[in-house]
C-alpha cells in the first residue's frame, strides 16, 4: 500500500510527528512492531510523564536548576540547540494544551495536570485517530529499499517520505530494542556506539551490601584518573549491593558511561552532609566527642564510616572530629561499569548527527528520509529534557516534510 509518509516506531516521537505532519490531502501511516503504540510513555516519570522542562529553551540551558548542560554528547550541542531553538517548553505546553492537556509546573519540570501518563499517550492517540492517521500494529518491517524516489518497506508499504522514530535500547520491555539501528544501517547511516544512559553506577568497593537500601540526599563529583573534575550532580543517593543510583547518579551516568566503556578509571566523591561545611561539621562533631554519627547519617553508613576511620593511619595530628568530617564530605567509591539497558531510561549514541540536517532532521545521505526523538545521538539529563527532544525534533522533521511536500 503507497503513503505519502510512513513513521517506523509509534512511541513519543513517532505519534508527534505524525500529528504535525497531517495535512488535509497527504496519508500518513505509523508502523509499530508492539501491539499497541506508545508503551514507554506509560511508564515515563513514574507514570506521572515529565513532559518537559521549563528549562528547555537554549538561553536557559546553562541556568538550569540542575547546573548541568541538559544535552550529551557535548559535540553534539550546536546540533541539539538548533533543533530546540525553533520548539521550546512553551512550545510543546501549548502543542499539548492543543491536545486538550493541561499541565503543571514544579519547579521547571512540566506534568500533566492530571499526574497521569495515560492521559498524555491518550490524547496522542486519539489526535491521530481523529486526522485519520493509520497504525499498521505487530509489524516488524525487515527490509527497506529506495528506488525511483520511493522507499519500499518489504513488499507491503511505500512512501516518498520515510520517518525512523524507534528509538533507542532502553527499557527494551516497551519495544525499543535497536532493531531501528538495523534499518538506519541499512540506508547507509553510521551507528555511534549505543550505551545505557540515566542509570546506575557499579562499584567496586567493598561496603555495598551494607549499605544496600540507604538513601541520603549528597553532591556527586565525578573525576577521571588525572583528577579532573568532569561533572556534578546533587540530590537523593541511593546505595545499592552494587553500586549507586538515583537521580545524581542518572545525570551524570552519560559522562560516566562513556568513559568507562573507553576502559578510563573514575572516582566518584560522594559529600554526604552538602549542606553543611567541613569545618563546621568538623566543630559539631568534636563537642559531640561520642557516638560521633548517630543523628547525624543513616546507621549503617555511620557504621561503614566507622570501620573506615579505625583503618586510616598516619591522621594523628587530626581531631576525630576533623577526620570523620572529611570521611563524610569526600566520601568515595570507584566505579567499574554501568548498569544495563533494561535498567536505563535513555540510551546515549545512536545514528550519527554529522550525517543529518539539524534544521530539517532529514538525513543527508538520503533525501526524504526524517530521525526523530532517541534514535539519534542525543540524550538528555533527567527533567523532561528527552520527552522535550522526542517533541521537539518531531516539529523539526514534520515542519521540512510539510515544507517539501
Ligand atoms: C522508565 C522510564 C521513564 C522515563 N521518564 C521520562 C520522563 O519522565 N521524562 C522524559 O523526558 N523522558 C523520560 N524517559 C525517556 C523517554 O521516554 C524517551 O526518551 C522517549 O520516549 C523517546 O521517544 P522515541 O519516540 O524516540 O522512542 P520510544 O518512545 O522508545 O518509541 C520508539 C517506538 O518504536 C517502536 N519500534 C522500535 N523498533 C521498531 C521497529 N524496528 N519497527 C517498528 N517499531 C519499532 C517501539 O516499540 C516504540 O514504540 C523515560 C524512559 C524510561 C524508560
């Protein structure tokens, strides 16, 4: 059957650039190889759908209450901004208000009023149903050719304008399980290495499974073997029989994940009371003068603190005081390796940038061919930021398929 525009992938960016690809005359079909589209959006934010973020315009970025640059890699920023710049958070509560989805602000992450994932894959849904959008289900295409400025999809489909919206490896139970990167290969495009993103760490010290289950709101700086200070999260820290994660551990998980796959060796210190300085909790805790940590940390990281301190030699000149403080404040661990697919939320790579138009998202190896949302090799930070892109390279490509149809 012949469309005029056919999108691989029904997940977030794949049912936002079919909505605002829809003109009256064209046909559209979205090809989904799940039963049903949209699966990992349920599961976004808890199953609350952090849509995006207040933070999401280019001026911002930098000022974002994160203090992190919301876009990996960094090589591809100019990349990522030109496609934001043209579709911000304002822009996509308004997309969604057309929707019919009201939406909220906590401190810059925007959610649906209603708190309810559902809603915002519902009205997707129904907005395709109702432009007359069609969703082939189940399908899995194997293979696709281009020949006489058409894409042919096995033998069942075929298009003038081809969209790959499959995202990327993460959460692999929802159906993004790389088998886009195949047929992106298959169009002549170049793979960056994809990797786990907004995951875990795996560490190799020896304290974990004691501390398995304690959480402790900390500051995280990651450093590199020359002792370089790479990036810094703060927020809730959760220790596991692994290792860490949490939210501090997702945002700097990108830049943690890449150079540990490149075999480099990390440190990341832990300061476990940031909201307390060395010197005064070094005070408070010799007038305490016993029972150095009760009340002040979680049990069992008092007690993994404590068996530390009776191992440390030569800090004689040093009160306890002095000496549990800097235990606290520059806790550290060693990471050996990031957790796996199934337990991210992004992946980091994907089809190479260098290879596609930043104003258009159009391939520049094959005219007519759109990426849209994860497939690419752009991955945000927790807070909205990759929903943001999903929607936000979704105007990008529908705006050029529109301009050129
Ligand atoms: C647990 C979890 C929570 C998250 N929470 C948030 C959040 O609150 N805010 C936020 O901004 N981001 C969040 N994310 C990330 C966000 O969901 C993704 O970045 C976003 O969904 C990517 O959109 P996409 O359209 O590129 O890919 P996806 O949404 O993954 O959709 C890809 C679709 O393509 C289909 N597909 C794949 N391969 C093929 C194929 N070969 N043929 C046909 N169909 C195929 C898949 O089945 C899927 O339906 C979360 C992710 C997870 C896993």
């Amino acid at each position: 059957m012949k469309y005029d525009i056919v999108i691989i992938g029904g997940g977030a960016s794949g049912l936002c650039t079919a909505i605002m690809s829809k003109t009256e005359t064209n046909s559209i079909l979205i090809i989904e190889h799940e039963e049903r589209v949209g699966k990992k959006i349920l599961s976004t934010g808890n199953g609350k759908c952090n849509l995006t973020n207040r933070y999401c315009r280019t001026e911002l970025f930098s000022s974002n209450p994160e203090g992190i640059y919301p876009y990996f890699p960094e090589s591809n920023r100019s990349f990522a901004e030109r496609v934001i710049s043209s579709f911000d958070a304002e822009n996509a509560i308004q997309f969604f208000q057309g929707l019919g989805i009201l939406t909220e602000d906590k401190n810059g992450y925007i959610y649906p009023r209603s708190e309810q994932a559902s809603s915002v894959l519902d009205s997707l849904r129904f907005r395709c149903e109702a432009l007359g959008i069609d969703m082939a289900l189940g399908y899995q295409p194997i293979k696709i050719i281009k020949k006489d400025n058409l894409f042919h999809i096995d033998d069942e489909y075929s298009c003038r304008k081809l969209v790959l919206a499959t995202g990327g490896m993460s959460a692999p139970n929802t159906g993004s399980d790389g088998s886009g990167y195949e047929l992106a290969k298959s169009l002549g495009h170049h793979i960056v290495e994809p990797i786990p993103s907004l995951c875990g760490l795996k560490c190799n010290d020896p304290f974990f499974k004691a501390l398995a289950g304690v959480r402790n709101d900390s500051k995280l700086s990651l450093y590199d073997e020359q002792k370089n200070l790479l990036i810094e999260a703060q927020g809730n820290l959760q220790f596991n029989d692994y290792g860490v994660s949490g939210i501090p551990v997702f945002q700097i998980s990108s830049v943690a994940g890449r150079l540990l796959k490149e075999g480099r060796k990390l440190l990341l210190r832990i300061d476990l009371l940031p909201e307390v300085s060395l010197n005064d909790l070094a005070d408070f805790l010799d007038r305490k003068k016993e029972q150095y940590l009760l009340g002040v940390l979680n049990k069992k990281l008092s007690q993994v603190i404590e068996k530390e301190v009776s191992r440390k030699k030569g800090c004689e000149n040093v009160s306890n005081g002095y000496l549990r403080a800097c235990m606290i404040k520059k806790f550290k661990v060693h990471p050996i390796d990031i957790t796996s697919f199934a337990q991210s939320q992004v992946t980091a790579g994907g089809v190479s940038v260098d290879e596609i138009w930043p104003d258009k998202c159009e391939s520049k190896l094959v005219d007519n061919l759109y990426f849209t949302g994860e497939i690419m090799d752009i991955n945000g930070i927790c807070g909205g930021y990759n929903l943001h892109w999903a929607w936000a390279s979704a105007h990008c490509a529908a705006r050029a398929i529109k301009a050129g149809s």
